[in-house]
C-alpha cells in the first residue's frame, strides 16, 4: 500500500456512515485542482489493511459520486470496491485532474 500524500488519503468509512460528505468533498476538491487522486475509504491512517470482517455497501458506491458532485464544480470521481488481501473491502475513490 502507498503511503499517504500529494496522491493519495486515507478516510475512515465513518465518513460515510456520518455523513461526512462535505469534508471528503474538500479533499476531492484538493486533488481535482491538482494532478487527480485516490481516496482509499474504509482504511484507517495507520494501517495497510481494512478490518478483515469490513463490508462496502453497494449504496456507497452509487451515491458516492452523486454526493460530491453535488457539493462541488467540476469534481469527477469514481468509486470502486476494492478487496484487500485480507479479505476485508473497502472504496477507491479516483479523483480526475481538473482541466
């Protein structure tokens, strides 16, 4: 796994059992604006690995990009899930470069 930086974050998937979509929207934002990104949801800071028992709801992945598209201009993601060598899933969430 990457390390976190100009290209990638790491988001808890309480962001989106919250609701916190305004906050992961200003980091999409920050990466449209530059050169594009990932967002990896469902993987804590400090680990490689989503929980072994971790699902991804299906709802996630369609109203994930409806959500920031919403909140922002311009902001094109796409969510996929992604299952980690543990068996544990979690999103990635690609963030076009902002022409």
């Amino acid at each position: 796994m990457s390390l976190e930086g100009q290209l990638l974050d790491k988001k808890s998937l309480r962001v989106l059992k919250n609701g916190e979509y305004v906050a992961l929207a200003k980091d999409c934002v920050a990466f449209a604006n530059a050169q594009g990104g990932r967002v990896l949801i469902g993987i804590e800071d400090d680990s490689d690995l989503p929980p072994e028992d971790q699902k991804i709801k299906n709802e996630w992945l369609e109203k994930l990009p409806q959500r920031i598209s919403h909140l922002t201009l311009n902001v094109t993601t796409v969510p996929q899930k992604i299952i980690a060598s543990n068996g544990g899933e979690y999103i990635e969430l690609r963030i076009m470069r902002n022409a």
